[in-house]
C-alpha cells in the first residue's frame, strides 16, 4: 500500500471542541506520517506576541476570530501536513468553507464528560471561565455540533488512548482518499 503521507496533495485539519485532543492527537498523527504540525493557537500566539487566551481578554472574541480566520486561511497555502484548529475556528462560516475546500478535516469527537475532565487540568480557555464550565460545554457542544458535522470525516475519542485515535484517523483518511 503506497504511503499515506505521499497520497496527501493537502493539509490534515483536526477540528472539534476544547478538551477532544486536537493538539496531542495532531502532534502524534504528523509524527508517525512524518509530517509537519501547526496549532493554530500557537501560531496566533506567535503572530500576536499574547497567548490565544489573552488575545480573546484583551480585545474580545470577535477581534480574535477575525485574526483566527485570516490565520488559517494562511496555514492552507497548499502544502501537507497536520493542523490543530482552536474549538471555535470550524464554527466560522468562511472558515469552514475554506477549510473543507482546501483541506481534509477531521472532526475529533469526544463526549462532554471527557472534554469536561481534560479542559479542567488547566485554566487556559476564556470561554469556559464560568460558573459551571461543564455546562458550557454542554451548551458549545449542542450549538456547534451542526457546524463540526461538515467536516469530511468524523472519529470518535474517548478515554481511550490517543494513539488509538491516530491509527483511526489514519484509516479514515485513507478511507476518504479512495472514495
Ligand atoms: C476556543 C478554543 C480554544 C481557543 C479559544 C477559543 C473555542 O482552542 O482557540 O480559547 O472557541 O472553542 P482549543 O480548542 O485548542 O482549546
């Protein structure tokens, strides 16, 4: 079977909420097909000299999906490898549309539970900076499930390992590429 890295003529998008593993799951998949990796909130970070979360404190959430969206419609200049978006990147309209043309997306889905554990390790998200974080969660996942459900190809995580997660995201794609 012909390498599934020299089939690729465009970038791996991982896109789904906060907490579903997008940036570990990424770091992993572009290392075993021996790709390069780009977090799209690391590369805000280096564009705006402030984490992803102080961009979205200091000047808002609108100023921040404005800057998010012109970031990766710059990350898909057509070469290959592994993008991790921020949880709120594929709900943008334009940047769905961008992303579906010019990228194969994955859409990493994991139950609120799980999403609710793993983003409580750290205090890094504004938006769930709230009085019940699950909750929101909760809501964000109602309210964007329709949006992540564009994305070419849809895997299941769970609490289950993530190397798991990266041989079925590298079955899927596969999958998809034969269609
Ligand atoms: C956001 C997700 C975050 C970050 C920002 C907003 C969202 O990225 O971009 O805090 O709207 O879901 P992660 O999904 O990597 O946590």
């Amino acid at each position: 079977m012909e390498k599934l890295s020299d089939r690729l003529d465009r970038p791996i998008v991982l896109v789904g909420l906060m907490g579903a593993g997008k940036s570990t799951v990424g770091r992993r998949l572009a290392k075993r097909l021996n790709l390069p990796f780009v977090d799209s909130d690391s590369a805000i970070e280096d564009a705006a000299g402030f984490s992803a979360a102080e961009v979205f404190e200091r000047f808002g959430e609108r100023d921040f999906r404005d800057g998010e969206r012109r970031l990766v419609a710059r990350l898909v200049d057509g070469s290959v490898g592994i993008i991790a978006t921020g949880g709120g990147a594929f709900v943008d309209p334009t940047t769905r549309q961008l992303l579906n043309e010019r990228a194969i997306t994955v859409w990493l889905d994991a139950p609120v539970e799980v999403l609710s554990e793993r983003t409580a390790r750290r205090d890094t998200r504004p938006l769930l900076r709230t009085a019940d974080p699950k909750a929101t969660l909760e809501t964000l996942a109602e309210q964007r499930r329709s949006s992540y459900a564009e994305a070419h190809i849809h895997v299941r995580s769970g609490r289950g390992g993530h190397n798991e997660v990266v041989e079925r995201i590298i079955a899927a794609v596969a999958e998809h590429l034969d269609r």
